[in-house]
C-alpha cells in the first residue's frame, strides 16, 4: 500500500450515496445542531444575566454549556457540509484540528463533571464550610483546572496520532475519530498513541471513581437528614449532575465497549452519534427540566423587556 504519510486531505465516511438522503441527513443535522447550539447559548446566558444563579453550581453549568457548544461545533457543522455539497473530504489540517478539538472539549468536559461532583459532595457534606471551601478563587481555579487538562490531553493525542505512517486516506467515520484514524496506519508507532489512549483511560477512570466515591458520601449524608422534604430537596440539586454523568458514561460505554466484529459503517455512525452529539444535545434539557432556579431564569430571558433591562443595566456597570 502506498505511503500517504503527507496526503493533503482524508476521506470521511459519507451517510448515503442517493443525494435525496444526503439533503435529509443535512436538515436532521442542521435541527439537532441548532438545538443543542440553542439550548446550551440560553443556559449560558441565563447563568451569565441572572445574578440569582451567580453561584458555583452553575458557575460550573455555565463552564459544561460552553463546552458541550463547543463539541457539536467541532463535528456536525462539517458533517452537514459534506452532506449539503455531496463531498466526503476533509484536509489533513482540518481533520488534525478536529482530533484537538475534540480530545480537548470532550477531556475537559469530564473535567468539569468531576469538579461539579466535589461541589455538590461540599454542599451537601459540609454545607457550613460551603462558602470557605467553594469561594470565587477556588472555583475559577478548578474550572482553569478543567480547561487546561482538557488542552494538555489535546495536544497529546492529536500529537501522538499524526505522527504515525498512513497507508489510507480513507476514515470509516463521519469525523476523524482517533480509533478510526490508527487502523489507518502502517508502522508500529501507532502503539505510541495507544499507549496515550490507555493512559487517558486510566485518568478517566480516576475521575470516575472520584465521582463514585463522592456520590456514596453524599447518599450517606442525604439518609441522616431527618425530614423527608429535606432529602428531596438534596437529592433534587444532585439528579441533573447525576444523570448527565451516567448519559456521558453509558454512551461511552455503548460506542467502544462492544465486539468489534461485524460492526457495519451505518451501525459505526449510528454509535458515533450518541456518544459524541447526544449528551451535548440533552444536557440543557436535563439541566433546565430538573431546576426551577434554570427554569425561572429562562422565563425571566424570554420577556424581552425583562432582557433588555438586563443588557443595559451590565453595560452601565
């Protein structure tokens, strides 16, 4: 096979070759693309408007939004693109920067799911400590924290992937996926970028267990509130966090733990799609359904009066 170690461009997998099915998937990505860019931008703008909600709870909801934007804007722009042009091609720089992007969002995502399950740990465990632990410069930190791991896991794997040989040019995916891009190869120093792909595991599955371990704590101490309303009402700031973490969790789990043997290009999509579109699509759903505080901030948002007095008075402050 021959070395296309400087190809100038890699082939996606297309989602039809009947143009009728090509315009379909164009309009079914550009609905789901707009609601999840929709509802993640509302939930950033009712926290960054709303001074009732300037609190680190969703301080770190804001930080998950502008990932969780950033996520579907790295993949399904240019999968719609493709679709509406009847192309599949993607450059060699592109393709690099979509790696980056993606490892970058997607690490700092869980990053940020983490330090959300300490703040709700603090909260409930330590609720007179709260305000000493959970302050601004605390809070800015561990987001920084999040942000600057997640671009250090970036730049890693997208490193370690590109430096391998290429004998194709032809990615069975509908973005450049990592695993996809290694079968691509033909020399062994793919190992090297799975040797980054075990460790990236592992420190996924530190955080993991960190999150485990602090929801244990927290059930504990929700058992010895005395009141029943009381437990309800603990419970119901942890449930949003709980099930975004188990959303992201089990569509990981569904995409890549599974046998890999007869495992079709549409099946390969249909697993990319709920691992890497839906939780950015659903998460402003489960955030603003499950909270009253989102809820009221929202319905504050669309009384444009309301909205306009807001703008004014920030840019008089």
């Amino acid at each position: 096979m021959p070395n296309l170690t400087f190809t100038s461009e890699f082939l996606l997998l297309g989602f039809s070759d009947i143009r009728e099915l090509q315009i379909l998937h164009f309009f079914v990505f550009l609905a789901v693309y707009v609601t999840a860019a929709t509802g993640n931008l509302l939930i950033i703008i009712a926290v960054v408007l709303d001074h009732h909600l300037h609190t680190p709870m969703y301080f770190f909801l804001m930080n998950l939004a502008l990932l969780d934007l950033g996520l579907v804007s790295v993949m399904v722009p240019k999968a719609m693109a493709n679709s509406l042009l009847n192309t599949r091609s993607i450059s060699y720089s592109a393709c690099v920067a979509q790696v980056f992007f993606l490892l970058f969002l997607g690490g700092s995502d869980f990053a940020i799911l983490t330090v959300m399950a300490h703040d709700r740990y603090v909260a409930i465990c330590h609720p007179l400590q709260y305000e000493t632990i959970m302050h601004r410069g605390a809070c800015i930190q561990m987001a920084a924290g999040a942000w600057i791991s997640g671009i250090f896991f970036g730049i890693l794997h997208s490193g370690g992937t590109f430096t391998i040989t290429f004998c194709s040019n032809k990615i069975n995916q509908f973005f450049c996926e990592v695993p996809q891009i290694l079968k691509l190869s033909c020399s062994d120093m793919y190992l090297v970028e799975v040797g980054i792909i075990v460790f990236g595991w592992f420190l996924a599955l530190g955080c993991f267990i960190f999150i485990i371990v602090s929801y244990m704590q927290i059930f504990a101490a929700v058992l010895r509130i005395p009141s029943i309303h009381g437990q309800k009402k603990a419970l119901s700031t942890c449930l949003p966090h709980l099930t975004v973490v188990s959303l992201l969790i089990l569509s990981g789990i569904f995409a890549y733990v599974r046998p890999r043997s007869h495992i079709s290009s549409d099946q390969n999509i249909l697993f990319a799609i709920i691992y890497a579109v839906l939780p950015p699509l659903l998460n402003p759903f489960i955030y603003s359904m499950r909270n009253k505080e989102i809820k009221t901030a929202l319905l504050k948002l669309s009384d444009s009066g309301h909205f306009s007095r807001i703008i004014a008075r920030k840019a008089f402050l």
